[in-house]
C-alpha cells in the first residue's frame, strides 16, 4: 500500500530521509474507500481491528468487516439526512464503532467531530452551535447522555441523537439496532457528493488553553501525512498489531488508531476499558496480545516502571514510543533497564502529525525530543522571526508554506480570524511552543509559551525541573509552573504526587529535601520555592497533566 504514495521508502541516514522523502498525494484521495476498501478488496480476512473490553472480552474485525460495517453506517447517515460538509459528533470512547464511524464519516463527505466523553452541558451546547452538529452519535453512559438531551433545546442545528449501547433513552435512536438494516455496499459517490482534497474532513476542539476552545480543521490528505507518525516513527509492521493507550476523543487517536497504522497495514487495538487506569491489567493484555509496537504518553509510563514488567514479554514488542508531553530522562532509563527497550519520543499537535521525533537512525538523547519531520521545513525563531543560533530558546514553527502546504498539517482554525492571525503569518505556522535545538539538530522542548515561568529576570522551562524532580526516588509525578509573588513576580511551584508504597509521606523534611535536590540536580535557581503534595494531578483524558488548571487555582 505504501508504494502507492511513497516514491521511495527506505532510507540510508536521517540525512537521506529529510532530503529525499516525499509524499505523492493522489487527487480526491479519501480514506474510507482508497485504504479501507482497498485493502477489503486485496486482503479481505487481514486483520484491522482487535477489540478488548472489560471482563477481558475480546473480538477481531477484518477489513473486509470494517468496509462492510463502515458501509452499513454510511447508508444510515444518509437515510437521517447527513450529507456532504454536514458536521457529525461522535462521543464513542473505544467502542468498535467509533472506527466505522470514522471511515463512514470520510466515505460521505461528512465532518468528523470526535469528542470526550468528559463533556459536560455547556461545553456540549458551545461545541455544537460552533460546528453547527447535524448528529451526535454517543455511547449509552446515563451521565453523559443526559448532557447531550439536556443540551438539545440550546442547540437548533442537532436535529437527531443515536446511541450505541443498550440503554437508549426516548427520542434517541438505536444505532446498533437500526445500521445493520442498511445495505453493505455505498458507492464511491461521482456527483456533488465526492470528496476532494480541500474539503474539510475532521475537526478537533483544542484545549482552550486561552479562552474557548478553537476548531481546528483537516482536510481529506490529512492521514497521508501519518505515513511519517506510523511507518518511520512508531514502525507500524504489516500484519502486526499495534496499542496506543488514547481515548477517541483525542487527536493521538488519529494520530495512532487509525490513519497511519491502517495505510500500513498494521492492526490496531481498541482497549476499551471504562474504568480508571489499570497499570497490571495493560500489561497483562499487551502480553497476551502479543503486541508488535505499543505507544502511551508519559503519565502511563511512569505508572508502569512501578509495576513488575516482567509480567509482560517484552521481547515480542519491536518497538515503544511515547508522546504528549515531552519525556523525563529518569522513565527512559528505568524503562530500558527494566524492557530492554528505548522510548523512542516524538512531538506533535491536534494541528500536525508528528513533526519532530526520535526516528531510529540516529541515537537517543534522552529528554530531547529528536529531529524534524521531513514533511516539515521546521525552525527555532526568535520574536523577530529569526533563526535562532543553537542552545538558543526560541518559538518553535513550520515555514515556507507557499511553497507546498505539507500534508497533515491543519488547514485553519475554522471561524477564527483571530487564532489564524496569531498562528500564520511570515509564511509560516507558529505552533505556540518553545524549544531550543543543540549542535547536532536535536530539539529539546522547552514548553508552551504560557508554561514558562518568569522569575526575577529568568526564564525557566517547567519541564526541567520536572526532570529534576522525577530522579527522587519519591516522586512518581509531578507538574511545574508558575505562581504568583508579590516580589518576583512569579516563582516556581511544584505540585508533587509521591510514590505510593508507604515510604514516603508528604512532611516538611521531605518537602526540603526534594528542594535541595533539585538545586544539587540543576541551576539553583530553578528549585521550586513553593511544593505542594497532592493525591493526583489534573490531567485531560488524554494523560497530559493540566498545568492551566493548577495556575487558574492559584490566581483566585
């Protein structure tokens, strides 16, 4: 399959892949029938989908399954009125209909509009009058469904409700019930209903780290640009079988679930888990699972060098990345002693594939997150839109646009004038980070803009001190950022989750001696003058701890 869009796929040297690669995107390519189908059409018993649930329940769908189904789905849209540019939520978790909602989706024309399921009434009622959502299709939680029902008489654009489960309220729709009466097959359409490269195809909220949440929007070549995220980053195999531990709701879902793998060939597993995360149970089931490739973000890594990893077979994995946040060194190496395995990093956004990683050929720094994509002419520029000489923090961007919009890169904050302003300009995208990249091309993360913390004249990345805490053997997480003070305007606050086995306990002593040991591990500057010990970190469904959250606590 790669051939198709690769003129070449192998290379000698990181050197060669960022001067040679190249991406041929075919014209009106369309996931849903120029991968899904087509690999239904050569392979049709290839497997695409191993589906684990609770209880240890277990199915695997083929491709041919996944058309057929994704087929079936596409027929019923269309028969309650979903057409082309007609924007669909989708609330699934890890259900197996989130994956034939995705290719339906994609087969006719329709946005995508994957969601949490987190979500409460006003961000549901804000969400649905930004996008103009036709349809919600939700699983059958109670909580979460009255959200979506309670919500209906704010929004005049949701005109039906569907539910997969078995608790379907009054004026929802059965969807498991009612898709499978539709027809298996749905032609690729020829009339005003093709897609086309341009036309919008997945649309993801952003955070609203600052004010509301953005629309960020992809068009249909986005999951080429996966190619680079799968195949040369995570080392999808075809006929392996890959685990990514992301909720659907998230961009690492398209990132790591789906687009790339698929295009591969690689299986992908839905570990559909309800419940709060189970560091024993994962590995049990990568072990019985016999996984080729695994993928988390740190928060699940550093779960797991708390647990006995001999319980898994790691010999059987080929390859381990990790992305979301940047990594500590300190869970790299207890990793690797413990798996054998180096944690491969790579760095990207809702708005991006991956665009800078640690690819293979060249060896790990841990604590830095690798070298450019080769889609990407990537640079570190200063305020003035400069290059920034090495060892030098500045912004982290994507230039030289004009020349060829590179696949898999957003098409624009959709509505946003403002947003759009703030990241394109200069013929480039500012992705609103900080790095700084050292004398052999590796970038080191430094943060977002508005994570860095200013203190009596310093600039201090809370991702450093992070690292430095993290080498305490007490410490199992823990999140830097800025507080306020009367006197230096802001200082360094870490907020410290302890390690759990009865050893260490949240007192006065312990609280010196991990200031102490992060003047003795880093700059003494960058200790932090306030620590508070808590029981857990705010985080996103995602895993990615929510420093916002805790500077928004500290403000009031």
């Amino acid at each position: 399959m790669l051939e198709k869009f690769l003129p070449r796929i192998d290379f000698d040297s990181y050197e060669d892949f960022k001067e040679n690669f190249k991406i041929n995107v075919p014209e009106d390519f369309n996931f849903g029938f120029d991968i899904v189908d087509e690999w239904a059409r050569t392979e049709p018993s290839k497997r695409a989908l191993v589906w684990v649930g609770e209880n240890d329940q277990e199915k695997t769908y083929t491709f041919k399954d996944i058309s057929e189904m994704s087929n079936r789905a596409a027929n019923f849209l269309r028969a309650k009125g979903i057409k082309k540019g007609d924007t669909v939520m989708q609330i699934l978790k890890q259900r197996p209909e989130c994956w034939i909602m995705f290719v339906a989706l994609h087969k006719l024309g329709a946005i995508c509009i994957p969601a949490t399921f987190q979500l409460m009434k006003k961000d549901i009622v804000y969400r649905v009058n930004a996008a103009t959502v036709k349809m919600i299709i939700s699983v059958d939680e109670p909580e979460l469904v009255g959200h979506i029902l309670d919500s209906k008489a704010e929004c005049p654009s949701l005109e039906t409700v569907a539910i997969v489960g078995d608790n379907i309220p009054e004026g929802c729709i059965d969807f498991r019930k009612e898709y499978v009466e539709y027809s298996d097959v749905f032609e690729r359409p020829t009339d005003d209903q093709r897609t086309h490269n341009d036309d919008l195809m997945l649309m993801y909220f952003s955070s609203g780290t600052t004010g509301m949440p953005k629309m960020i929007v992809h068009t249909y070549p986005y999951p080429l640009g996966h190619i680079i995220t799968n195949y040369y980053w995570s080392k999808a195999e075809n006929n392996g079988l890959h685990l990514t531990v992301a909720d659907s709701g998230w961009a690492k879902f398209a990132w790591s679930k789906i687009y790339g793998h698929w295009i591969c060939g690689c299986a992908e597993v839905a570990y559909d888990m309800d419940g709060k995360f189970d560091a024993q149970h994962l590995l049990k089931t990568m072990n019985h699972l016999k996984l080729t490739s695994f993928c988390a973000p740190p928060t699940v890594y550093r779960f797991l060098i708390k647990e006995d990893l001999s319980s898994c077979d790691w010999t059987q994995i080929h390859h381990c990345t990790i992305a979301g946040e940047p990594l500590n060194p300190e869970v790299y190496y207890r990793f690797k002693e413990a798996t054998g395995h180096c944690l491969h990093e790579g760095f990207g956004q809702t708005e991006t594939p991956v665009i800078m990683a640690n690819f293979g050929w060249d060896p790990i720094k841990p604590g830095s997150t690798g070298k450019p994509s080769p889609l990407y002419d990537l640079d570190i520029v200063d305020e003035d839109g400069n290059t920034c000489e090495d060892g030098v923090v500045g912004s982290i961007v994507i230039k030289n646009l004009s020349k060829a919009r590179p696949a898999g890169l957003l098409k624009e904050y959709y509505k946003d004038p403002e947003a759009n302003a703030e990241s394109f300009y200069n013929d480039m995208y500012d992705t609103g980070d900080t790095g700084w990249r050292d004398s052999d091309g590796y970038i080191w993360f430094e943060g977002r803009k508005d994570d860095v913390i200013k203190c009596s004249g310093y600039r201090i990345g809370p991702f450093e001190v992070e690292s430095a805490l993290m080498t305490h053997p007490a410490v199992l997480e823990c999140a830097v950022t800025a507080a306020p003070d009367s006197l230096r305007g802001q200082v360094v606050k870490a907020t410290v989750v302890l390690v759990k086995n009865g050893q260490w306990q949240p007192t006065q002593e312990l609280r010196k001696e991990l200031q102490n040991h992060v003047k003795k591990t880093t700059a003494p500057y960058k200790y932090p003058r306030i620590l508070e010990f808590v029981d857990e970190l705010p985080k996103t469904i995602s895993g990615k701890i929510k420093r916002k959250d805790i500077r928004e606590n500290d403000n009031k």
